[in-house]
C-alpha cells in the first residue's frame, strides 16, 4: 500500500482503528516526535507526570471532550 493510499483511507477508519495507528506511531518512533530544538524543561516533565499519576489513579475525573468543547464555545459567544 502507498503514502497516498494510506493518506486516503485514514479518514475513514473508526475513531478506535485511528488510536490503534497512533499508539503504533508512537511506538515505532519513540520520543523521534519531541521538538530537539525546544526540550522540556524539568518542570514541565514534573508536571506532566504529575497530571499522569493523577490520570492514572482516577481516569474518570477530568471533563469529556465534549463538555470541554462545549465550555469553549459557550466562552466564544460571549
């Protein structure tokens, strides 16, 4: 299968098969994604494993996408 072939047909994979390339994505190039240019600091590595634990001890407790979503557009007809 081409570039163009998969470019095409990934609009039209389920929102469940287009994680599944992501986590694949993110497997076979590492941390290649991250800028080099601009690290992250260490209190932003902080953060970011502290927002993890969190996540991790209580998935749950954040807002769907789209309460979230809903929040922003309500903001923006303001």
């Amino acid at each position: 299968m081409s570039k163009t072939e998969i470019l095409t047909e990934l609009p039209r994979l389920t929102p469940s098969e287009r994680d599944e390339i992501r986590l694949k994505l993110a497997e076979i190039d590492g941390e290649k994604w991250l800028d080099a240019d601009e690290p992250l600091t260490d209190a932003e590595k902080a953060l970011l494993d502290t927002r993890l634990a969190a996540y991790e001890k209580d998935p749950d407790a954040g807002s769907s996408w789209d309460e979230v979503e809903a929040r922003i557009r309500v903001r923006l007809k303001r």
